[in-house]
C-alpha cells in the first residue's frame, strides 16, 4: 500500500476504488486469502466477510486440529455473523469428513446461508456419515439457480461405493429457481429420480454421476443438457431410458470399472451434440453400442471415443454388429471418432461416412489397445 509519509505523490488506488468493486474483486479469491486483505489498512478490516463468494475448506487432519477451528471461526465470522443486508451469491464448502460431530455446524452454516438468499451451492468430499441431516435443509433453498454436491472418489480413503450413504429425497422440494444440479458419485433409490425432477420446474443442465445395480429412468420436460457417468456394480446389462424431449447436448461416459454397457434408449427429439466416451468394450457390449449409435443416428454433432478391453484376445467390431445395417446419420455435420483401427473397425467407419450425406468435418484417431 502506498504511504503518504514516505512520498506524498503516490496515491493509494486501490482503497479508493468503489466499495461495490473491491467485493467484487475479493469474491474471485479463496476466503481464507481475501481475508488476509484484513491487514492493508482499516477499510479492509472487514471488507472480506462482506464478499459475495464465500469458500471454506476443511481438512481431515489428527488431533490437535488448528486448521479446523481456524475453519470453524472463519466460518463463523464470514458467514453465522453475517450482516443480512450483505447477500450471499456463492459458497462453497469442501469437508473432508462429515459426522456426527459436525454435521450439526454444517447444518447451521446453511440454515444460515438460506437466509442469505443463496444462488450458488457448491459442496464437494468425503461424507461419512448419513447426509440426512444436511439434505433436506439444502432441497429447501428457494432462492438456489445452482446446486452442486460431489463426492471425493472413495478410493482414495480405501472404500468402495457401497460405503456410500444412499440419498434419501424428501417428498417436498423448494427448489423451484435451480437450472444447474450435479450430483456426483450418487447412491440411491434410483425411483426417487423422477420424483426429484419432476419438481425442478426450472432444471436445463444436469450431471449425474451413478453407481447403477438396476436400472435408470430419468424423465424431465425442461432438461436441455445432460452429463451422465455410469458406473456398474454387477455384470449384467441395464436399461437407462431418458425420457427428455427438450434435451439439445448429451456426454455419456462409462467408468473403466464398468462391467458391461447399459442399453441406453428413450426420446430425446432435439438431440444435437453428443459426446460418448466408452471404456473396457467387449464382444457382449456390441449390441448395446449398435443400439446407442441408432438411437442418436439423427444428431448434427457426434464425439465418440471407443476403448476395447485389454482382456479382449482378438478384435472386434465395437461398432458393428453381425447382420445389421450402419445406422443412417442424415443430419450429421461434425464426426470427431477416436476408437482403435483394426479391420472390423475401419469397415465400420467407412460404412458410417457413406450413410452421412452433410458431413462438413472429419477427424479420426487412433488408439492403440
């Protein structure tokens, strides 16, 4: 900062710039760095619990644990002391751990936050315990546009999906604003999907990242976007049936985990950009791939990256299947494939550019097993 004693020609700018400006400018950083600003000059004492964009972070470390409280009162100025005429647009909360003994501060943070008018909800780790508690405040937040809840891959703590706390939706939901949800690494009843979406009267881009053991029904009349990660937990095929008539963009990818492709059909008549990235393919999955490229053979944009499994011997035609046609793709502009060009394949991308009469752009790669 500039000192006046020193040299009377310099000019302290930045505390002259408007107030609306300097939350603006602190919004764009980490909290716990917009509030080491408190020490610039008297103004900015507590300029930063003010910011439209609030981020904590909690680490799971062993006791003694001063991160954590520094996390607790960091919180608990920035956000529980919070004046009500400063709105909150933004916060984000990364737990590396939620139990029992701060489950309940997780709840009154967001109680909080709620009557902040929150827009943007951001909550990403690891939740051990059941999120019962903490779900039904957020699926009350009338004023959300943006809702996000992803969880840390549960390799990384050595447990495997199933240690997953299933979600359990409330019957009531307030989020009639929201327009963004992304729900990652989810276990649940998967009926309770149409329930949920059904209420979102507002809902256009949705991630959903699943670990299927049935089958997947998800139907919507405003979703304009979707990314959908499968997961399986048992080899056996799957029916996921989209019914979404408003839907113009589709990213369909499989994990490498997964144990066989799912037969993914449903309307989808707006369907224009699709992007389909397939892991760990065998001969069981051809006919599921077959059946995928038919269903979207009416799209203008198609991004497709098809991966054989190691286990496979001998090559085989992952987009052709015995006895059937190429699909027909009438309206395709732009073809982007990256798959491994052995015979069976090559025959099945010379087929598919025959059946595009509009084809504009063109790019193939290859990848070797």
């Amino acid at each position: 900062m500039a000192n006046s004693k020193t040299n009377s020609n310099q000019i302290d700018r930045l505390s002259n710039l408007p107030y609306a400006l300097l939350l603006t400018i602190l919004s764009f950083l980490p909290t716990h760095i917009a509030a080491r600003t408190s020490v610039l000059c008297r103004s900015f004492r507590h300029l930063w619990k003010a910011s439209p964009s609030l981020a904590f972070i909690s680490e799971d470390l062993p006791y003694p644990q001063p991160e954590k409280d520094n996390f607790v009162a960091m919180a608990e100025r920035a956000l529980l002391c919070r004046n009500p005429y400063h709105p909150l647009l933004s916060l984000h909360l990364e737990i590396s751990r939620c139990d029992r003994r701060n489950a309940s501060f997780l709840c009154s943070l967001l109680t909080k936050a709620r009557c902040l008018e929150l827009r943007h909800l951001t909550i990403e780790g690891f939740w051990y315990a059941d999120f019962s508690t903490i779900l039904p405040i957020i699926l009350t937040m009338t004023t959300l546009r943006w809702l996000s809840l992803d969880r840390v891959p549960a390799l990384e703590y050595g447990l495997s999906c199933r240690d997953y706390p299933k979600f359990k939706f409330p019957s009531k939901i307030s989020l009639t604003c929201l327009r963004t949800l992304s729900l990652g690494l989810v276990r649940t009843d998967l009926e309770h999907f149409n329930p949920l979406f059904s209420q979102l009267c507002c809902l256009e881009d949705l991630h959903l990242d699943v670990n299927l053991s049935h089958g997947l029904s998800i139907s919507s009349q405003t979703i304009k976007k979707l990314k959908l990660i499968i997961s399986l937990s048992f080899r056996q095929h799957h029916n996921v049936v989209l019914s979404l008539p408003s839907l113009e963009s589709l990213h369909l990818e499989t994990q490498h985990s997964v144990r066989s492709l799912s037969n993914i059909h449903g309307d989808v008549p707006l369907l224009k950009k699709v992007v389909i990235n397939l892991y760990d393919l065998d001969e069981r999955d051809v006919s599921a791939v077959s059946g995928l490229l038919n269903w979207i053979s009416h799209v203008e944009e198609l991004r497709l990256y098809a991966k054989e499994s190691r286990d496979v011997k001998d090559p085989i035609p992952i987009l052709l299947e015995y006895g059937k046609d190429v699909p027909k793709f009438s309206n395709l502009k732009h073809l982007d494939v990256t798959l491994c060009f052995h015979e069976h394949n090559f025959e099945a991308v010379l087929r598919m550019l025959h059946n595009c009469p509009v084809l504009e752009s063109l790019k193939l790669f290859h990848e070797i097993l």
